[in-house]
C-alpha cells in the first residue's frame, strides 16, 4: 500500500506550468491590493463553507502544516479569512493590514487574527464582510488560495443578534454565488448526509455540481459498524467532482498539542488500517486534498484567465485619457494638459449653446434654448410693455395737431404730429433693448459658469479663466448697448413714409362721409367682442347680461358666445358716447349711447345704458368705439387742466394719426425683434466664443506655472488615478510573463475521475471537465434521488456555465 506522499514529491508530481498561475494570480493580488476593491474583478479562490463544529478549522490547519486558527465554544470565525498558501523555503506568516511584520510564532497569528475580529465586530459574536488577509510560507504546502467563512448556526446563543443565521448565509452567497468560485463543502461524518448546510447551499448557486468539491471529515468518530464508504465512493448523492475524507486532530490532541506531522501520519494509518477504506486509502486525506485542490484551481483559473485578463484591459482602458492628463510632473505635460483643459471649455460651451451636449438636460432650459427663449419670448414681451395708454395716445395725437396747425382750422391731419409721435415711441424703445442685452449677458454668464466642471480641479485656472472671459462679456456687452443705440438713432434719423408695409395716408384718409368714421376699418370687420350689462333694459335688478359685437357698422348683441340668438342690430350713425356717474357704492362702471337726432335707438329706450366689471375694460370700449367713429359729446379736462374739445374733423384726424403710428410702429418692432438677436449673437455671443477658441489660450500661457496648482482633493483624486492606473499596468505585465500556451495538467489519479475516450471539448477551444465514472450497476436506480443537485456518474461533464443562481434568502426585519 502506498504510504503518505511528501510535500516535495506531490510539488514534483504538479504541473509546473499550471503551478505558475497560481502565483500569478498572488501576484496579480499584490499589484490591486489597494484597488482592487474598487473592481469588480473577482479571483479565482476556494471557499470553505461548512457548520460549526464541523471541522472546517481543523482542515485548514492540516493543510498549512500549522496550528493557528482561533479555537472556542460558538462562533469563533466572525469575519472571512482569505487564506493564501504560498510554496516557499522558509514558514512565517504575513497579514495584509500590517504589511512587512512576519509572523514566526503561528501563536501570535491566532492572537493577531482575533484581534483584528474584535477590532471590527467587537466581543458580541456579530459578524462583518470585511475580509482578514493572511499569507502563508511555507516548504509543506503547495500554492493554494482559500477563503474561510463563519460556520453556519441555527440558533443565536447569549449575546448574539436574532438573525445571525441570516447573516451568515448572507455573507455566504456573497462569496459563493460567483462562477469562478470552487466550493469546499466540508461535512463531519457522524451526520446525515441529505441534512448538510453546506451542500444545500452550494446547491443553491451551484444546481449542477460543477464547482462543488466535498469533504467529509469525522470519519474516525462514527459509530461502531458504520462507514461512509458510499459517500467516499461517490454512490449516495454524488457529486461532479466527488468526497475527500479527511480525518482531524481530536479536542484531546488538540490540548496536547500533538503535532500536526504526527495527525498527518496518524489520518494515513487510520486509512490503510480501516477495511471500509484501504482499498482507496491513496485517495484519501489531507495530502491528497491538497492536490485535488490545487489541479482543480489551476483549472478553474486557466479558464477565467482569458477573462479577466480582459477585465484588467477593459479598466486600464478607460482610466488611460484621465491618467494622460493627470501627468504634470514635467512642463511639456502641464502645458499639453492647459491646452486640453481651453480647449474643453471652448467646445463645451459651444455644444451648450449649439445644443449638441452629448447629454441632454430633460429637466429644464440652459445654454442655447435660454438664449432662443429670451429672443423670441421675452423680447417681443418686453417691446409690448412699452405700448402706450391708449387714451393717453390719443389725448397726446390730438395736442399735437392742435399746437401744429396753431390759430388756424387744419383740414387734413399734419404730417409733423405724426413724425413727433412716432419719434416719441421709438425712444422709449432703449429701456426694453438695453433689459434684453442685460438678459443675454446673465445667461450667457450662466452658461460659461456650466463649462467649469473640468477647471475645478485647478482653482486658479478656474479663477483666472473665469476673469477673463467675464471681463470679455462685460466689454461686449457695452460694445452692444453702443450699436443698440446706434440703431434707434438710425431710425430717429429718417422716418420712412415710403416703406412697403406702410399704410401711408392715401390707405388711411379716406372718409365715409355718412358714419363720420375712418374707412381704414372694413365694414365687415369686427373691432371688439365681450360681455356688457343693459341696466335700463328689462324688469330684473342690475340689468341683464348680452355678447355684444362692434363692428365698423353697428353695435349688435345676442343672448350668449354661441351667437345664435341675435337679440338686436344697432346701426351706428349719428350716435354719440356720454360717460355716466354713479354712486360710491356701486361695483361697476356705466356708460350711454344715444342718437344725436333723438330717434329711439332701442324700441322706445331713447339711450343704452351699459356697464362693465372695472375701468380697464369701460376704456378699452370707449377706444373700440372711437375707432368706429362713436365720439364723445362733451368737453373733457385732464389732470393738466386743458380742455378736450369734442371735434369729429379732429377726431377723424386723431383716428388717422393714430393708425398711421400703429402701422409704422408695428414695422419698427418687427424691425427689432428680427434686428436686436442678430445684433446681440454677433456682438456677445460669438465674440465670446472666438474669444475662448482662439485668444483665451495665448492670455493663460504665461501664467501656466502657477495657474496649474491643483487643489488638494484634486492632487489626492490624480495619486489615486495614477496609483490604480500602475497597478493595472502591473498586473497585465504580470500575466504577459505567463505564457498560455501551456498544455493541460494530467488527469486527477481517482478512479472517480477519468478522462473520457472522445476528450470532450469545449466551445472556446478548451478541453473540458473529464467524466465521472458509472457506479456499479445496483447503484443507479437506488441512488437516483430527487434532491440530488448533481448529474449521475454515467453522464459527461461539459464545461458550461451553471444554471440559474438563487440568491440568498432575505434578512427578516428584527426588533
């Protein structure tokens, strides 16, 4: 029979080839360990997921050769132990949280690694996901990578939290549910098999069995008379890569601090002595454990290198522009990273004013669309504030004639009054042109403000460029206002009478001599539509509401808006307005019309008596009707105390004038609103573009030395960029030392495991997983339960992803 293999013999039995990928993969750990969390890159390692009390400890031990694990009654293991294995010729032990102190004395390792639990969880039995790394050399071991978990509990014992075992299992499924992930299930013997912890969850993540290994420990403790020899032999529930039975140190030699080489020699005797087991005693214990593991791991490791190695292309990729840019250790890299940094701003802020962002804002307006909205929105807005009272127009046109035509009676409305009135509006028209250039430089300030995100990190680039280019804003926009004004003094120049859209007195004078009123109105055309109260019409209180409609003929009303029902068609001539006065507590405002030749204008009412709800809409009527030729027929005083003769020569004068500003007028604002945008997008805007293009640069250099001083958080992000930017260049030199095309390792010497007679591959190319082998014939109907997770012995196994993960159940809420 064959004895226990030595530690040289099973390293001279590995592949040497496959055996440099796992310190490659150490290596690689070294290169992003202070990164690496940072990436979703998870290495290939073998978790050992097992109950309390099951021996999960004492297997790790026996594979390090060494006695250091932390030992006790309850939860012991609180936060995950990766374990790394590391061939080498002298034995230490090495923490990543206290990097350069080697540890000697396995003792101090126990003590440090329950230090370091306490440091987080405290001495409450609560548990935490953040790992402990632990490095071990060691001549006895071959290079492995393990990660031990806590063991899984039922029942919270003193003072541990109420769902500890939903934590636990949490905690679990994080390191277990990934597909580069082998499975150590360890299992004691002395209890039912279908009952396991770990097997159930490996199930869970791992419903094929293709990275599931099992361990069954305890075997020297099981009762008299009985054997795992079916478990062993991978006939009850099997598994794709079968059982190791390994047997531990006892609670007794444990306290008498047997030696581990001596419980190594002891568990390969226990072997070769028991008749259940020697005749697969070879393939049985820690030893050959260990190398199971270590083929299994080379395996699993070559096939996710291809992978990962894309991974680590994939982020160094995407962290090489940022790194490029933070390179400021010479000058040729400070200036090449100011002239990106203008260049940057210069597009950014063209792209928010073209609206070519490459992200488009759906919450609101900014850049372009502010600046289209203040052209074509508040603009005209603005232009309309200025409008004048229309009765105020009036009274002014009126003045005017009177003064030009002096003692004398005018018979045709002067040109001049037309020209002061005119000459008058366009004045007022600075106001609302010098609001609209104060709108366009705060916006475009607000836009330039949005371009800074890529400054931020140098301060005072930030604050010299943001001098600059408001300094350029604030002198264009006063270059604007100059040929704003220029532009409303052109028109004040020269009044054009002969312009094409203007109506021109031949369009206005003409007289209709039987309504006394301008025939610049068609007869058909409606001046005014809106609610009025009768108040001397009808029986009812307050009078009786009716839809009037004025025309350039009559004044008609009906009975609502649909205008179906015409209750009456007054006709227009020869009537005359008279204002009527009420009393202090009345709400609304009156009005009459009657017939100067005191002919009844409504059956026998000789007068209309009608009322509107406030002052604006009583004026806004009067003007209606002066346009259609009903005038007053009193004299007014306004505040100034000149009295408004009633004249309708004058009135027909005024309504002229008044026509012609409006026709003149309405080109002046179409003038405007076409104008005032061209003249601010070529004078502001697109000077304060060509000037971040192509001057701002050349006023920056200069100063580069001490514009290019980064802010603290900026120096600290550019370390960690180029820190990680190192690593991933590290870790992707690491893998090019490797080659891979190195050939397969030979096939686990098992019995259970052979090589199949067709060298099943895989689709990338790879050979796939060998076969399992057929259990005697007797066994296959008896062993085909249903709550098997894995494929009988008799199938092939093909190298294809797992099935559907479940994940892990969810916490309850506990009070």
């Amino acid at each position: 029979m064959r004895g226990l293999p030595s530690v040289s013999a099973d390293v001279a039995m590995s592949n040497p080839g496959m055996e440099a990928l796992i310190p490659l993969v150490n290596s690689l750990q070294d290169a992003l360990s202070d990164v690496c969390y940072n990436y979703e890159l998870h290495l290939p390692q073998i978790v050992v997921v097992g109950a309390q009390s099951s021996g999960k400890s004492s297997v790790l031990e026996n594979l390090v050769g060494r006695d250091f694990l932390p030992r006790g009654t309850g939860i012991v293991t609180r936060r995950p132990l990766i374990l790394r294995l590391l061939h080498a010729d002298t034995v230490y032990g090495e923490f990543h949280h206290c990097k350069g102190n080697k540890f000697t004395d396995f003792n101090k390792i126990r003590e440090e690694i329950k230090a370091e639990t306490e440091r987080l969880t405290g001495r409450n039995k609560d548990i935490s996901s953040v790992p402990i790394n632990l490095l071990i050399y060691s001549p006895h071991v071959v290079n492995l990578t393990l990660v031990d978990l806590p063991g899984i509990t039922k029942v919270s014992v003193g003072d541990q939290p109420a769902d500890i075992e939903y934590q636990i299992r949490k905690l679990i499924m994080q390191y277990i549910c990934h597909e580069n992930c082998l499975i150590l299930a360890v299992t004691p013997a002395n209890t039912d098999l279908t009952n396991s912890d770990a097997l159930k969850l490996a199930k869970d993540v791992d419903p094929q069995g293709l990275r599931t290994i099992g361990v069954i420990t305890k075997l020297d403790l099981m009762d008299k008379g009985t054997d795992a020899k079916e478990i062993l032999e991978n006939r009850f529930l099997p598994l794709r890569l079968g059982y190791i039975g390994v047997v531990n140190r006892s609670q007794k030699d444990i306290d008498g601090q047997k030696d581990i080489r001596a419980a190594l020699q002891a568990e390969n005797n226990f072997f070769l002595s028991h008749p259940a087991y020697k005749h697969m005693a070879h393939r049985m214990g820690t030893p050959y454990l260990q190398k199971i593991l270590n083929q299994h791991l080379s395996n699993h490791i070559r096939d996710t290198l291809p992978g990962f190695r894309r991974d680590l292309e994939s982020q160094l990729r995407a962290l090489n522009k940022e790194a490029e840019e933070f390179r400021l250790d010479d000058p040729t890299s400070r200036n090449k990273t100011l002239t990106l940094l203008i260049h940057h701003f210069a597009d950014e802020l063209k792209k928010l004013i073209d609206g070519t962002c490459d992200n488009v804002d759906t919450v609101c307006l900014s850049g372009g669309a502010r600046l289209n909205q203040i052209f074509h929105l508040r603009l005209p807005n603005e232009l309309t504030k200025v409008q004048p009272d229309e009765i105020k127009l009036r009274r002014e046109i009126s003045y005017a004639i009177r003064n030009i035509h002096g003692v004398r009676t005018g018979l045709f409305p002067p040109d001049m009054a037309f020209e002061a009135i005119v000459k008058k509006q366009i004045s007022w028209l600075k106001e609302p042109c010098n609001k609209f250039i104060d709108m366009v430089n705060e916006e475009l300030i607000t836009t330039v403000n949005q371009c800074f995100d890529k400054l931020t990190c140098f301060p005072k680039l930030r604050e010299e460029t943001e001098k600059l280019v408001t300094t350029k804003i604030y002198e264009q926009e006063r270059k604007c206002k100059d040929l704003v004004l220029q532009l409303i003094e052109i028109q004040l120049a020269y009044i054009n009478t002969n312009h094409e859209d203007f109506v021109g007195f031949s369009k206005t004078q003409h007289v209709n001599t039987q309504n006394n009123k301008i025939c610049g109105v068609s007869e058909n055309q409606v001046i005014r539509k809106g609610w009025l109260t009768m108040s001397n019409i009808g029986l009812m209180k307050g009078g009786k509401e009716y839809w009037f409609i004025l025309t350039a003929e009559s004044l008609s009303w009906f009975k609502d808006e649909e205008e179906k029902e015409k209750q009456y068609m007054l006709p227009l001539d020869n009537l005359k307005l008279k204002d009527i006065v009420k009393g202090f507590k009345s709400s609304r405002f009156y009005f009459s019309i009657y017939n100067t030749e005191l002919r009844n204008v409504y059956k026998d009412q000789k007068w209309l008596e009608l009322a509107c709800c406030s002052q604006e809409e009583l004026d806004s009527w009067k003007v209606s009707l002066f346009r259609a030729g009903v005038f007053p027929d009193k004299v007014e005083v306004d505040g100034l105390g000149n009295e408004e003769f009633t004249d309708p020569l004058l009135e027909r004068q005024v309504e002229t004038i008044r026509h012609l500003v409006d026709s003149y007028m309405s080109i002046i604002h179409k003038t405007f609103r076409d104008q005032m945008p061209k003249t601010v997008m070529h004078v502001m805007v697109n000077s304060v573009k060509e000037f971040i293009r192509s001057e701002l640069l050349s006023q920056l250099y200069p100063l580069r030395e001490t514009l290019m001083d980064e802010s603290p958080d900026q120096q600290q992000h550019r370390v960690e960029v180029l820190r990680k930017h190192r690593a991933l260049k590290e870790a992707l030199a690491v893998i090019e030392q490797v080659s891979l095309s190195i050939p397969l390792p030979p096939p686990v010497d098992s019995p259970r495991i052979q090589p199949s007679s067709s060298q099943e591959t895989s689709k990338n190319g790879r050979p796939g997983h060998p076969p399992l082998p057929s259990p005697p014939e007797h066994h296959k109907r008896h062993n085909a339960s249903p709550d098997s997770f894995m494929h009988s012995s008799t199938q092939h196994i093909r190298p294809r992803p797992s099935g559907p993960r479940r994940q892990a159940p969810p916490i309850p809420s506990v009070k």
